[in-house]
C-alpha cells in the first residue's frame, strides 16, 4: 500500500507540475484553457473555475492541458440550423441552445443565417415563423453553447492558440518541460537541506553492517587518502577504483583524525547493468558518502545534479536513437511502479531523487520533436517562425495523429515487456 500511495503522489506531482506550466502560461497569453487534465479516459473527478475544466482521469499514462483553437471544436453553426438563445442584461447572447431547445421554453429559436462567433461576434437569422424580418443578435465572447445540456465556452479567435505570437505559442508548449526542470531542481535542493550535499573528497559517511567495509575496520569520517600506489583525492577516484576491482584485495591508506592507518579490503561482487542494458558485474564495499550542509553548496548541488542527471539522460537517449542501446532498456508505466516500490523500500531520500530523475526525463522526452509531443509541436513553430508562415493545419494534424498512434503502439510493447520482466 506504500508503494501505491507513493506511485500516485509522485505520478500525480510530475504530471500536475507539467501541465500546470502549460496552463499558466497559455493563461498569461490570453488562451481559453478548456481543460486540464491528469490522465486518460473517463472522468473520476472534475471541477470547474475560471473558464477552465478540471479533471483527474482513470488511466495514469500522462495528462494534457485543452487549449481552445488547438484542438477540433465540436460545434460549428452553419446557415440553416435552428437554435435558441438566452441573452444577458446587456441585451447580448449568453447561451446558444444547440439542441434538447424544448428545455429551454423562455428562449428565442430562430433560423440560422450568418454567424461569426471569431472576429465579429454575431448571430443573424430569422424567427421561424417569420422569415422576411433579419435579425442581428450581438454575442457576448464568454457566450456558452449549450450541447445535451453540457456547457461550451465559445472561443473567439483572440482566445485561440493560433492567434498567438510565435514567441508565446512556442512559451506556452516549452513551459511544461520546464517546470519539470524547475522540479527537479527544487527537489535536489530539498534534499539538499535536508541530508546535506556529498563532501567532494573520498570521506565515509554511513558504513553498512557486515559490508566489506565495516570487515575491514572502515569508520565514519575515514578519509581515504590512497589505494595502492595510487592517490585518492575525491569520492568518484574511489568508488571507481572499487567498481572496476570486485574480488580483488585493495589497499587502503585512511586518514582518521589525526592518524594515518593502512587496511586491506576486498569488494564484494555485484551484478548489475551497463549503459547499454548489458550485464556487468562490478566491486561495492557498502559506505556512502559523507554529507555536509552548507547553503552555497546546497545551491549548488541542485542545479549541478540537474545538469548531471540531464546529460546522462540524453546520451542513453542519443545511444537508443542511434541503435546502441535496445528498446528492452525502456519502461512504461508498469517498470516504473516496479522501480518505484524498490526505491521507496530503500528510504524517502531515494525516493526523492527517483521522483527528481523522472522529473529530468519527463521534460526531456517531451521536447524531443516526435508528434504529438510538446517537442513535436514546437517543431512546427519553429517552421513557422522560419517560413513566416504556418504549415497547414491538415497537414499538421495527420503528422500529430500518425505519430500517437505509433507512440501508443510502442507504449503497449514497452509495457508488455515490463510485465514480462516482472515474471522472469
């Protein structure tokens, strides 16, 4: 039950924070956010404020913010449509009654005639036992049409993605990678604060109960100064050292307070993976580093093991595009609650940085320009901003729906390989 709650809360947290970013700034650009959502599917949950539908969804496999203009709208009035409309006190059209208009006995039903609902906002038509006398009806731009009794704010053009600047469009898409930067980030700095950030000479800090290391007399607080013939001035010189020596005795020169000391320690042998997903079997002595806590430092080690943690990411990322690296490394959904139940057993700092590592990779992915993805459709501003103008929408929609249908198609075989790992 531990490791569900945590899988929820940090899914719910990478998600959340991504679209927020999306919906603060499509909202700062004067975009009509229609929905933001955390996930796929039926609705469990929805909410309604300030022009925006909230809503949590069944399946857990992502999110999406609606901006009106950037996605197929439902309705569209042509001439010869028979509506009812409801007007506010300013004598302007606040509903257009699509359809079940019996439901409606106090509003006005005409035939439709000209309508803008973009530019100009307006409605012509005739009463419908009247057709000789035209009639103009001023729409107010928060009008809502009114489908099976479900509400739709109309959108304006000025409300519309594409009516936009190149430059706030473009904002609007990078901003949900962004935030999961900036989450990161803030999530390296907690614990930070929290557990201090890792002294960078090879000093112990915790040394694990019956590890090689506690065997061979190592102490919180020992320093080593030496392996070998070899000098040993910061903690990667010496876990490396140890990672490339499992089974073999090395020797040590410690510095202990004001004491210098030499003991004997033999790595044990670990199986793990490589880069390339490849097994490998390297040396760990089991001590961690020793953590110290300063605020410079602590500043530091956030934006620092962001940027470690990014580039990391994008060469696994260069090696699997490349062929170096084979689709069987990825994980949907189901690897990732695996990994997560592991990490959460494993204590809350870990867990912290698992969430802070996703965050990476979540903004990373997502700005790879593949369809469908913010990547994808940055891509295109970018053409647009090139060109001067706009690649054409039809042609941009079948790019973005080719590419989700390839992008679910290889969610079900990454998932499926999860399972099958989850058996083997």
């Amino acid at each position: 039950m531990t490791t569900v709650i945590a899988f929820i809360l940090m899914f719910g947290l990478l998600v959340s924070i991504h679209e927020w970013g999306h919906l603060i700034f499509a909202k700062r650009a004067g975009m009509l956010v229609r929905e933001f959502a955390i996930g796929f599917g039926p609705k469990i949950l929805s909410f309604t404020k300030n022009e925006t539908l909230y809503t949590i969804r069944l399946i857990p496999a992502g999110g999406y913010v609606r901006v009106a203009g950037d996605d197929p709208e439902i309705v569209e009035l042509k001439p010869g449509h028979h509506i009812a409309l409801d007007f506010n006190r300013d004598g302007k059209v606040s509903k257009i009654i699509v359809n079940n208009k019996s439901k409606h006995p106090n509003a006005r039903t005409i035939e439709v005639e000209k309508v803008d609902l973009d530019h100009k906002l307006y409605i012509e038509g005739y009463e419908l036992d009247d057709e000789e006398t035209k009639l103009h009806f001023d729409v107010d731009p928060k009008a809502m049409f009114i489908v099976d009794e479900q509400e739709t704010q109309i959108a304006p053009f000025d409300r519309q993605f594409a009516s936009k600047t190149v430059g706030q469009r473009a904002m609007q898409l990078f901003a949900g990678p962004m935030m999961n930067f900036v989450l990161a980030i803030f999530i390296f700095l907690l614990m930070g604060m929290i557990q201090g950030v890792p002294v960078e000479e090879a000093q112990m800090g915790e040394v694990q109960p019956e590890s090689p290391a506690e065997e061979a007399g190592l102490q919180e607080n020992d320093v080593i100064t030496q392996i070998g013939d070899q000098s040993v001035s910061t903690w990667d010189q010496f876990t490396d050292i140890v990672r490339e020596n499992p089974d073999e005795e090395l020797e040590l020169v410690i510095s202990r307070g004001d004491t210098e000391e030499e003991l004997t320690v033999v790595p044990a042998e670990v199986e793990t993976v490589d880069d390339r997903g490849d097994p490998i079997h390297i040396g760990q002595i089991g001590v961690t580093p020793a953590y110290e806590k300063n605020i410079l430092g602590t500043l530091a080690f956030g934006f620092e093991t962001t940027y470690e943690t990014s580039k990391l990411i994008l060469n696994n990322l260069v090696m699997l595009v490349t062929g170096q690296l084979s689709i069987d490394v990825l994980s949907g959904p189901v690897g990732i609650y695996d990994a997560t139940d592991q990490v959460v057993q494993s204590g809350f700092t870990n867990f912290l940085m698992w969430t802070a590592m996703l965050s990476i990779n979540l903004g990373i992915i997502n700005l790879v320009p593949l369809p469908a993805l913010d990547g994808g459709r940055l891509m295109f501003v970018g053409l647009e901003a090139v060109r001067g103008k706009p690649i054409a929408p039809e042609k941009e929609g079948v790019f973005h729906f080719v590419g989700f249908a390839l992008l679910m198609l290889l969610m079900i075989v990454v998932t499926w390989n999860d399972i099958q790992r989850l058996f083997l």
